[in-house]
C-alpha cells in the first residue's frame, strides 16, 4: 500500500513519463492483478511503442498471466532470453528452455536468483535452491533481487519448504 501510495505521488508529479507509469503498474504485478497490469502497459506503450520497461514488465504479465504466445511474442522482440526460456518451459519445449537456460549460466549472462526461479517454476526444487544459495553467497542481503523473494510469483512453489524459510530469515523476510 505505502508502495502504491508513492508511485501515485510521483504519477501526479510527472504525469506523462513513461518510467513512472510503468512502475505504477508494479504493485499490480506483484498482487497478481495481471489484467489491469497490461491495460496499463499497453496505454503507456501507446505513448512510445518501444518504450522497453513497459515492453518488458508486459511481457512478463503476459507470462504469469498464463499468455504464453504473447509473453513468447515480445520476449523475442526485446532478446529476453530468460523471458524465452520461461515461456518455452511452460509450453512444454524443456530442451529449448533448457539449452537457453544452460547456455546464459556457462557465460554468466543470468542472475542466479533468475535461475533459481525458473527451476523452481518448472519444479525442480534442488536445482533451484542450489542457484538461490548462489545468489546469497554472490549478493548483499539487502539486495533488490533477494527482496523479491518474498513476493515474486516463481517462488511459490517452494514457500512451504523449510529450506526456503531459512533463506527468508537470513535476509530478515520472514515477519
């Protein structure tokens, strides 16, 4: 909410830049109100078609919202190949999403936190707490990627495992 109350703030300041309506939509993504995510997103890239946060948090709507094509879609417009490798595991192409997958973690091009949420979204849980041990080793406890842990949508599946509970407490999320 405190969240939500400031994006607004900074909407009623600068109404029409396009940074600060796509982050408007941000509590939107985070509370799964996908539908009116993307209504959002398409009016501010009616503004500026190639306006790539915008292209970017709405290819991700897409995804969870269960639009596969459409997330494939623009994920192949903006070279997201995490953003690939998701929508070809979730429409049943594992070896495509795993060669991506494979291939960003032996150049280091992927966070390990996003490739402990993909494995953790396919549900391969071990794999998954392997990168996000990773991430802990490899990043300040504080960092904007850990603090996602707590509501991003690609940890669900493991929220009720304890070992994701101790990772909570270390970065001080599970209150």
């Amino acid at each position: 909410d405190e969240a939500h109350k400031e994006l607004k703030k900074a909407q009623e300041l600068d109404p029409v830049s396009l940074a600060i309506l796509s982050q408007v939509t941000w509590p939107l993504r985070y509370s799964g109100q996908y539908d009116e995510a993307i209504k959002q997103l398409k009016q501010v890239l009616q503004m500026d078609p190639d306006f790539g946060p915008a292209q970017s948090y709405l290819a991700s709507c897409y995804f969870w919202n269960g639009m596969y094509d459409e997330a494939m879609d623009l994920n192949q417009k903006l070279g997201d190949e995490i953003g690939l490798a998701w929508c070809y595991a979730k429409m049943g192409r594992m070896g495509e999403a795993k060669e991506i997958i494979n291939r960003l973690s032996s150049s280091q091009d992927i966070t390990p936190r996003d490739l402990a949420g993909f494995y953790f979204t396919i549900g391969e849980n071990d794999q998954g707490f392997y990168w996000l041990e990773r991430e802990f080793e490899n990043r300040d406890y504080n960092s904007y990627g850990l603090t996602l842990l707590k509501i991003h949508k690609a940890f669900d599946n493991v929220r009720s495992d304890p070992r994701f509970k101790v990772m909570m407490k270390k970065v001080g999320l599970d209150k």
